[in-house]
C-alpha cells in the first residue's frame, strides 16, 4: 500500500465534490494535518465530502473500466498500451489503469479513516449528534465500499483502518486473505447501517439502504445465500427505489432517479469525462471502449436486449456506447449500485435456496422492463446461466462482468484464461518497491 500523508486542504467556498486535489504527497502550504483541521462542523462535513470526492477519483473512469474491458462485452479500440493490456488480460504491475485504481481506493478508505477517527471527537453545538452518526455511517460505508472494491480486485489487501500521518503508519501491516478482508466489509456494513439515517431522497449520499444493497451484493459474493436474500428484500421492500421504464430513463434522466440507490453526481465544475473513452472521434471521443461484435449482436437481438439496445448508438464497425451519455457537459454519475442489481442478487441466492419460482420471478422482473419475454429457464442450472447472462447485458457498461465472472468461477470457461492467477490485478509496482509488507499476487 502506498503510504500518504492525509491532509484536509483548506478552500472557501467548499461546494459538494470539488474537482481539487485534496490528498498530497507533501505538506502543502495551505493545509493542515487531518487531526487539526477536523475540529468543528464545517470542517467535519468537508472531510466527508472530501472522502466522496475520492470515491469519484476512482469511479469516475479507473474502476470500471477494470469491470469492463476485461471481460466479453467490451474491447480494445484505441492506441494506449493500458487499455491493450487490459483487454488481453496481459496485465503489467505498472498498468496505469490499475495502479490509479488501486491507490484511488486507498486514499477513499485514508479519507474515511480520518472521519471515523477524529469526528467523534468534534465538540460543536451546530453538529448535533444525529448528524455526527450520519457523518461516521458515511464514512464506515465509503471505507466498506474502498475494501469491498479492493477484495474482488486483487484479493485480500492490507487492512489499514487509521489515518496515515506518517511514513511508517502503515509498517508491518500484512496483507490479509480475502476472507479478512471481507470480515473488514461487514463490519462497516453493519456499523455503517446502524449510523446511518432512514432513506431520504438522496442518491448520491450513503443511507441505510445503501449499506444494506452494499451488504448484499457482499453476501452473494461470499456464497452466503440467506443473508444475500434477506438484504436484498430489505432494500426491494423499500418503496423509494423502483425499476424505471422505458429502460434508458436512469441514464438519460439527469440524476437520481427512483433506479438508483447509490450513484455519484458530477457538475459543471467538478466533471465526469469518461464518456470520452466510449465516444468516436466524430463525437469529440477517443472510441477506446468499444462494445464487441457479440456484445452487439446480443443486445440488439429482441429477445433477449429488447429496449436496453439503447446503450448503444452507431452502425456497421462504428458502434459505440452511450450509458455516459451527456458528452456536451460531462456530468453523467458514476452508477454504483442500482434496484436491478438488488433483483438479481435475490433471483441468485434463491436458486441456490432451492426456491426457483421466486428466482424466476426476480429474473423475468428485470426482462420485462427492458420489453423481454419471460424466460423459459426451469432448472437450477438453467436459472443459473439465465441469470448471469441477465447480469451481461443489464450491467453492460458497469463494473460487474469481469468481476460476475471471477466470483463465479466462470473466467476461464467464459474468456478462456485458464491460469487462475490471472484472476485477480497485480498490485502496483511502486507500492511493492515502497512496503515490503505488500506481497505481490502470485504470477505477476
């Protein structure tokens, strides 16, 4: 893990996720160490802030290019050896892509350390208790996300749970299996959803449906099928959050729709360019991320992605996607997690419950609103393979397929890369050459 030193950069006029940088390698002029300048309750709500803005460092384009490129639906078009890399899974330790992956998330959990560190000891009478709690939910959420993100990435990680002051904060910190690390996950789910206030209107800030979708999805990841469902049905059970129809209304509807239950917002001022990457040239893109032919030809195929073609414009060999869709402004969120997910988790974990007719119920759900027959899946194996194609092309552009596909235990039948090694990303190079304690993953 590369080490940092946290600080709080100190502005005026502090507006929802500010596009400066607000982590250094050095002590800046104009900042002030984290346990000095979290001291009442505006710098506490800028610390917060300041920790969701790291979560956009990585959301924003690193990360899901990672659960993309990687995988079947999407492909090298471009001229950055990155991006080749990463579609021939051929992944050196110094890939840019993962190394600003990685560290990314890294500075979101230093970010939200230093929240759950030095909040609870703000005495300040315009910060009442239940606005405290809110403050720490958030943050015990953001650093669940950061080690969830990590684990499924690159496997057990250094557990790093205090602010990094120092240069030997870190030293001695072993990396954790992949089990811990997940231990770690739940423990701020459950801290997080403890904290955190009851849903609001609010998409773009953590609340109790948040930490339950994030404990779901963490479930099914560990094969834990009764929790998985049961915190699914939390969320679905929740009449703020609905599937929206026609299917394009959540990413062509700025902000926030009833789909979303968690997402990132950009603005004019603090941008969200990673549509650039899936644009032509004729469009003002670079067309790096490229849908696949079969990805194409599946999607535009009536049964099977009825009005979910929309992700996609263009014709012939110029086909492009369009989930990031506002090129003129760039202020398209980062979708993290949507109702759809919560759907499929559910239909997931009740075949493994051996409950097959409420599985395809929660499959045909999410194919009737995108206008796709129901399915004539009967069998368990059968549900199976029709759920995880259902997750394909539902979450197309997102960060799931390569990841769906690892968890699963499906990459090699699926891609063909039979050396499990290669299942997981290299830790970056420089955090190797720094911290003896960051064990490289095996095969790289």
């Amino acid at each position: 893990m590369q080490l940092r030193f946290n600080y709080i950069v100190l502005i005026g006029g502090l507006t929802f996720f500010t596009s400066c940088k607000k982590w250094l390698e050095e002590t800046p002029n104009n900042a002030l160490p984290a346990n000095k300048s979290i001291t009442d309750a505006a710098t506490a709500r800028a610390a917060i802030i300041g920790a969701y803005n790291s979560v956009q460092g990585y959301y924003s384009a690193s990360y899901p290019t990672l659960g993309t490129i990687t995988a079947d639906n999407v492909i090298f078009n471009g001229t950055l050896s990155e991006y080749l890399q990463l579609d021939q899974n051929a992944i050196p330790a110094d890939n840019v892509t993962t190394v600003a992956a990685y560290q990314n998330i890294y500075k979101a959990i230093n970010s939200a350390n230093s929240v759950i560190t030095y909040v609870p000891e703000v005495s300040d009478p315009l910060l009442p208790d239940a606005e405290k709690n809110k403050l720490l939910g958030e943050a015990y959420f953001i650093r669940a996300l950061g080690y969830f993100d990590l684990g499924r990435g690159w496997g057990g990680v250094q557990l790093q749970v205090q602010p990094t002051t120092s240069l030997s904060a870190a030293r001695g910190i072993k990396r954790s299996t992949l089990q811990q690390t997940y231990d770690q996950v739940l423990s701020d789910l459950v801290k997080a959803e403890e904290l955190l206030p009851e849903d609001g209107s609010t998409r773009n800030r953590a609340q109790k449906s948040t930490a339950r979708a994030l404990r779901a999805r963490l479930h099914l990841y560990r094969k834990e099928w009764a929790e998985a469902d049961k915190y699914a049905s939390l969320v679905i059970a929740n009449n703020k959050y609905a599937l929206v129809t026609p299917f394009k209304t959540f990413f062509t509807t700025p902000f926030g729709t009833t789909e979303s239950v968690f997402e990132l917002t950009f603005s004019a001022n603090d941008k969200n360019s990673y549509w650039n990457l899936w644009y032509p040239s004729s469009a003002g893109g670079q067309y790096t991320l490229k849908p696949s032919a079969s990805f194409v030809s599946k999607i535009n195929d009536a049964a099977i992605g009825g009005s979910r073609s929309s992700l996609i414009a263009g014709t012939g060999n110029n086909v492009y996607g369009v989930l990031y869709n506002t090129s003129a402004t760039s202020t398209d969120p980062s979708y993290i997690i949507r109702i759809a997910e919560l759907y499929l988790i559910r239909a997931e974990a009740r075949v493994w419950l051996e409950d097959l007719t409420g599985a395809l119920a929660d499959l045909n759900k999410i194919r009737n609103r995108a206008g796709v027959p129901n399915s004539t899946a009967a069998t368990k194996e059968e549900l199976i393979l029709a759920i995880e194609n259902e997750n394909s092309i539902e979450f197309s552009f997102e960060a799931h397929r390569w990841f769906d596909l690892v968890r699963t235990e499906r990459v090699d039948d699926i891609l063909g890369i039979t050396n499990k090694n290669y299942w997981v990303f290299p830790l970056p190079y420089s955090d190797i050459l720094s911290d003896p304690d960051a064990k490289q993953n095996d095969g790289y």
